[in-house]
C-alpha cells in the first residue's frame, strides 16, 4: 500500500514538472502588457519602451508599454495588483511604491507583500540636486550659501517621497530652510525648472544631461558612492562634504500580479538579466543616468520587507503625508 502511494506521489509529481516545463515553453502566446506608473516622455518610459522591444524580439510577442500615472504610482499599483497572474501582465516597480507608500498613506489600496509577485530589481537611480540660471549659484557649496542668507526665500521642487526624504536630510544636516514644492511627476519638475517655476529641484538624475549641455541647468551634486559617466564633472555629495546623508534607496525593476507561476516567473527573470546585461543596453542605460544592477527573484522579495523595516521610521520623521 505504501509502495502504490509512493508511485501515485511520483506521477503526480512528474505531471506537475511537465505541466510547468509545458507552461513556461509556450508562454508568450499573445502581447504582454508593461505597466509603467508614471507618463510617457520620461526616463521611466524610455527605460521601459527599450526593455519591451528588446523583450518582443526575444518572445517574438509584442511587449506593450501602458502608461498609468496618477495617486503616487497607487492608480498604477492597483492596475497591476487586479490582472491575472498569467504573466501576461509586468509592473514597473519602484522602491516607492512599495517600501514607503505604506508609512506614507494612511489607506493604501494594496499589500506590498501580499499582492505582487517580485521578479528582478535592475536598476539603481541615483538623485541629483540641480538648479536654473534663477539664483546665482555655480556649486553645491555656493548653493547653500546663498540658501542660508535667504531663508525661506528658495524654492525647490520634487516628485515623490524619496526625493522629499533626500530634501529633508539635507536641509536637517546642513541647516537649510527651503520653500518646498511638491510635483506630480518628474516631467512636471523638469518642467518647473525649465520655466523658472521654482530656483532648484531634487530628482532623478535621467533626464537632464542634454540641459547642462545647453546651459539652461546645473548639476550640483548627486547622490550615491561614485560619479556617473553621464555627467562626469557633477560631484557626489560626500565630495562637497555632506558626510551625515543616509543613502535612501532608489531602485527600479518589475513585478507580476500576486501568483505568477514559478516558471514563467523565472523565465521572465533569466530573459530580463540577459537583456540588461547587452552592452548596448548598459551604454544606453547609463546615457539616462541609471546604473545597472541585478537582483533575482528570490532576493527582491527578502529585499522589499527589509527595506520597510528601513523606511518606516524615516517616512515618519520625515513627517511624509501623501494622502
């Protein structure tokens, strides 16, 4: 009796590893969808629509790029959350969306644990502090200076909660009072910089080399433990000597809906870190300011309550209400 249950759990088992083998071979069968949280024209977009087309040919599926700003990437987040989880369904995730709207929303439509299923983190985005031609500063330090002898008087512009932590440090440790704006997205804080809406802004440091060659921006310094090799001459912030700056985490990479097959959920993976690894994907990447990284499935899930357990007493100090 024993005997025959052990060849029944052995079939069954062997049925289930062809049914999975089976699943992951024919998948794509019709177009993916490739969620992005936030509009078209910016670097999030541009990111993703060159991760879909190479995807497309390596699937010989169309990957199709949706755009879904809105509610701090929440609108996007329950777009993603509400699909099937039959991997015809990718969400560009941000550290944002999961590790600080938590402490950040009093109501949130969604668990970060609970409701998606993690796939890579790709990666890395490192923060810029930039200003026009409004204010007369050159550097970071001049840049301080001239916040210090005006108060309240500078003006300096973000788009989400990471940005506005790294704006709070800083302020914290160097004694700084800014007027801060808050912006929807980082197109709208581009935007604002470019019109003369506000002196300075904290963001993402992707779009805006092409505006330093122009003279119509300045970087000042950037976060993060080296210089990039897009914009070789702005230094870190270590250099200009803000040495108390807790690195806040910016990080992008994609997820399914909560349940993504094992298989389909690895193969997405494997392709994905192929892809990104491509020298001409790393070159164009690094053109945006982004800095390749890789973390597998299994490491982003651990990544993301570690993360929490980080961010939530920063978002509280921080005083980061975004409902």
């Amino acid at each position: 009796m024993l005997l025959k249950l052990k060849w029944v759990l052995l079939v069954i088992l062997s049925i289930a590893c062809v049914n999975a083998s089976a699943q992951t071979q024919s998948w794509p069968m019709r177009p993916v969808r490739w969620i992005v949280p936030f509009a078209a024209g910016g670097t999030s977009d541009g990111m993703s629509r060159l991760l879909a087309d190479k995807l497309s040919e390596k699937w010989g599926q169309a990957v199709v790029v949706e755009n879904r700003p809105g509610g701090f990437t929440v609108v996007s987040a329950v777009e993603a959350k509400n699909a099937p989880p039959d991997g015809y369904t990718l969400y560009l995730t941000f550290n944002g969306t999961m590790t600080m709207n938590p402490f950040a929303m009093s109501s949130l439509p969604y668990d970060p644990q609970r409701d998606f299923t993690p796939i890579a983190v790709f990666v890395d985005i490192p923060v810029m502090f930039i200003t026009n031609n409004t204010i007369p500063v050159k550097t970071m330090r001049e840049f301080v200076d001239y916040v210090k002898k005006n108060p309240d008087k500078v003006s300096i512009g973000y788009a989400g909660p990471a940005n506005q932590i790294v704006i709070g440090q800083i302020a914290n440790e160097l004694g700084l009072k800014f007027v801060v704006v808050p912006y929807k997205s980082g197109v709208d804080v581009t935007r604002g910089l470019l019109s003369g809406e506000i002196n300075a802004a904290v963001d993402a440091a992707t779009t805006y080399p092409q505006h330093f060659k122009d003279g119509k921006l300045r970087g000042l310094a950037i976060t993060g433990k080296k210089r990039l090799s897009s914009v070789p001459d702005v230094p870190t912030l270590t250099e200009v000597g803000v040495t108390k700056f807790t690195e806040i985490p910016q990080w992008t990479g994609v997820s399914g809906p909560a349940g993504l097959p094992v298989p389909i959920r690895n193969k997405i993976a494997a392709d994905l870190k192929e892809i990104t690894a491509r020298q001409d994907v790393q070159q164009r990447m690094a053109e945006l300011g982004l800095v390749p990284t890789w973390v597998g499935p299994e490491d982003m899930a651990k990544l993301i309550p570690a993360e929490m357990k980080l961010m939530e007493p920063i978002v509280k100090e921080m005083g980061i209400n975004l409902n």
